[in-house]
C-alpha cells in the first residue's frame, strides 16, 4: 500500500511540472574499503659537529723581529720594500726613500703582530646536511556503501573498513 501512495505522489508531481528535491541523511553500510595512501618525499634536515682547533692571532703584542728577526718595533724587510717604493715613487723628493723606509718598517712589523699565532683554541663547527626520505601517508578511501537496498560508490578521506557504518546524504529528485 505504500508503494501505491509513493507512486501517486511521483504521478502527481510529474503532471503538475514542477520537481520537488528532497534530502535525507541515512545510514549505510561499507561493503568494500580501498584505502589509497600516496608517497611523500621529504629532505630531513641532519647536523653533525667537531671540535677543531682554531690558531688565535697576536694583537697589540710585540712583533716576532720584523721579516729578518733584528727588531722587535721595526721590521727591516719592510723598510727595505719601503725604501725601495720610496725612491721610485718619490724620484724629485729629497729623502724620499728614508721615509719610504720608516713607513715601510712600521708596516710591516704591524702585519707581522696581527699575523702571529700565539696560541689555539677548540671551537665547535657545525655542518647541516639533507637526505631525501620517502615515506607513505594515507590519502583517502574509495569505497562501496549499501544503502537502501542500492551500492553506492564514493571517496572519503577518514579511514573505514568493511561492516563500518557510514552516514549517507540521499538527494532524490524528480524528473
């Protein structure tokens, strides 16, 4: 009898020429569960550390004797480059390579004092690589529902297995 009274009721709207929707939130069962997972690739970050020895340089300490070991305020190697330039550069200038000279000396025995290793200290030194790593993660489930005597297919992305229930949005519509 119920049936009949459904049927009417299509009819009924099928004459009139206007379609009625409805929808229904009803429960279904999982017949078939394919869970889908997909390959992720990653770079992972890893460090790895030493201690090294690192040289620690003379600074405002007194030289190691100039170039040529005489003095320890005045590097004779540098006067002698110094002069040298001096005299070249200066042609026209009366002792233009004595100054040349003192300018040179000093110099050098101030690069001799900041290039000096007095001692080492340990540092740690860090160095960060990468490795690709693949790894799998689940996407989604493709599954087949039985609902109201009808197998309904359809993709979720929560995990389920067959005998799990699942609601289901039903829309009918008539046309």
């Amino acid at each position: 009898m119920k049936r009949s009274i459904i049927a009417a009721g299509v009819l009924a709207v099928g004459l009139m020429g206007t379609a009625q929707a409805g929808q229904y939130n009803v429960t279904g069962t999982v017949m078939q569960a394919n869970p889908v997972y997909q390959t992720v690739t990653q770079q992972v970050p890893q460090q790895s550390c030493q201690m090294v020895q690192v040289p620690v340089y003379g600074s405002g300490q007194q030289g190691n004797g100039g170039t040529l070991g005489l003095n320890n305020n005045f590097d004779i190697g540098g006067a002698i480059i110094g002069g040298i330039i001096g005299n070249n550069v200066t042609k026209n200038v009366e002792n233009g390579g004595a100054v040349g000279a003192v300018i040179g000396g000093i110099l050098g025995n101030q690069q001799n004092k900041n290039n000096t290793v007095v001692g080492y200290r340990q540092e740690q030194r860090c160095n960060t690589t990468y490795s690709t790593q693949q790894s799998q993660r689940f996407s989604h489930t493709d599954i087949v529902v039985e609902v109201e005597g009808m197998q309904v297919q359809a993709r979720t992305t929560r995990e389920v297995a067959v005998g799990d229930t699942v609601n289901v949005l039903m829309t009918l519509q008539v046309q």
